[in-house]
C-alpha cells in the first residue's frame, strides 16, 4: 500500500486522515524513516519519530536510515523486515541524490515490492512515482540528476501541494505527456492499494 500526502505524517490537520488508513494497533509494527530529502536530516529524522510515536509506534522498532550509515553498515538496513517505510519532505533531487548514491533506491524499491507499506510526504510522494522532471519547477536541483526516474512503484506522476496555483503547472504537464497525473493538495491523501486508488 501507498500513502502519499504533501503535509507530514504530524501535522495536526492529517491526523485524523493518516489514523483513517495507518490501521489501529502499530506498537509491534517496525518503521524505517528516511529523512534525506531535508537539509537538516537530523532535526527531520527526530520530528518524524516524535511524529511516529504519536500513532502508536515504539520507539524500538524505529529504524532511522542515513546514508553514512548505510555505507558503514550496508545491507544491516534491511535485516529487519519493516512493515512501514516513512519518506520524508524537503528536496526531492536532494532525496534521489543520496538514495542513488548508495544504491539504496533499489533496496527500497524491492522492500515496497514484497509488501511494505510506503508513507511519502512532499518529495517522499514524489520519489514513489515514475518522472520527476517537472519538479525541477519547485525544488532546486543543485545535484546533478539528469536522471529523473522515480522508483516507479506508482506508473504516475504527481503534483504536490496543490492549489490554483499549480492548475496551470497541471495544465501544462497534461498536455505535454500521456502519463497519469494525480494531484495531491495540503489536505487530502491519495493512497494506493493494489488496483484500489483513492483519497482520504
């Protein structure tokens, strides 16, 4: 299953929504958090555990990815199979950047694959998606992707954040591609289950 939102997992007027889709009992369940996407991956990664807690996560089965780590530790990332996978916001060529780097993007990939669920929050929901390119008109891609492929997961692309003012972005990119497009607004989920899409 996938949760895409533009507003992260805490945010006071989400809560409702996420504890519509997120299920009731998550004290057993292991998360993965991966907070590359920020410029302060440290302040991100801590809201997004406090964020976590708030649901019902324990503290000890939250997992904290980080690219230095993943390159000291490798594949340790992947031991425990993680029920939930947390992405979140900030700059999505930053997140594709550092995920790439350490061919971590592919790890992930496999994980959603055999059946975790992926939470993706503003360049989280864009990562799960299949082109990035248009994004380039909100986040500055100061990291040399010439390749926007997403993971793919989702055969779509997304506009974040969406508003009048993104109707002409929309616009835009529907005439120039034959992709899907979904939208996703400062309110609203879209989740993905199998053939089943909708938003909460």
């Amino acid at each position: 299953m996938l949760i895409l939102s533009s507003s992260r997992l805490g945010a006071s007027w989400m809560i409702n929504k996420f504890e519509k889709v997120l299920g009731n009992d998550l004290s057993d369940k292991k998360l993965l958090i991966i907070p590359c996407a920020s410029a302060n991956e440290e302040k991100a990664g801590a809201q997004a555990i406090e964020d976590a807690l708030s649901f019902g996560f324990k503290r000890e089965h939250i997992y904290l990815f980080s690219v230095r780590s993943f390159q000291i530790f490798g594949m340790k990332y992947s031991e425990p199979k993680y029920d939930y996978i947390y992405v979140t916001g900030g700059n999505t060529f930053k997140l594709l950047h550092d995920l790439k780097e350490c061919e971590y993007d592919m790890v992930l990939r496999k994980m959603i694959i055999e059946g975790a669920t992926y939470i993706g929050s503003s360049a989280g929901a864009y990562l799960i998606s299949n082109d990035v390119s248009h994004i380039q008109q909100y986040d500055k891609n100061n990291y040399g992707i010439d390749n926007f492929s997403g993971l793919g997961i989702l055969d779509a692309r997304l506009i974040c954040h969406f508003d009048k003012d993104r109707y002409y972005d929309y616009y835009k990119l529907r005439m120039s591609t034959s992709d899907v497009l979904f939208t996703i607004d400062d309110d609203s989920i879209l989740v993905v289950d199998k053939d089943n899409i909708y938003y909460v």
